[in-house]
C-alpha cells in the first residue's frame, strides 16, 4: 500500500476478499440494558474488523426471570 492510501481510505479496502469466516457460537447473560448492549457490539463486528475473525451467533442467553429471558430470546 502506498503513502497516499491512509485513513478512511484505506478502511473500504477488502485484502482477503471471498475468505471462508466461520461462525462462533456466543451465550449472552444478562437480559436488560449490558446485554443488549453487547449483543448489538458483536452483531456489528463485522462493520469494524473486515473481514470479520468469526461471524457471531447467539446460541444461548441466561438471566434471573426465565419469562424475561424468554421474551429477550425472541427479540
């Protein structure tokens, strides 16, 4: 890369295009606001590490309520 491709740039570039990313199973505990939270970082992942080292998916959640980690589950 040369001196004139830094920054923003530079970021739209893809090096490993096509690369095969495997997925990575994820168990999220905590159903309110942290949960939430961290649920909506890894689901992003891929906008900030491209291409991303794994493609995260929620296999498992686990809280106090088990209607409330019913209802989080569905959403």
């Amino acid at each position: 890369m040369s001196d004139e491709h830094v920054g923003f740039i530079s970021m739209g570039e893809v090096e490993e295009e096509g690369k095969e990313v495997e997925e990575l199973g994820v168990g999220m505990l905590g159903y309110a606001f942290m949960g939430k939270a961290h649920t909506n970082a890894f689901m992003k992942m891929p906008i900030f590490f491209y291409p991303p080292p794994a493609r995260p998916k929620l296999v498992a959640i686990y809280g106090r309520t088990a209607k409330k980690v019913r209802v989080a589950a569905k959403r």
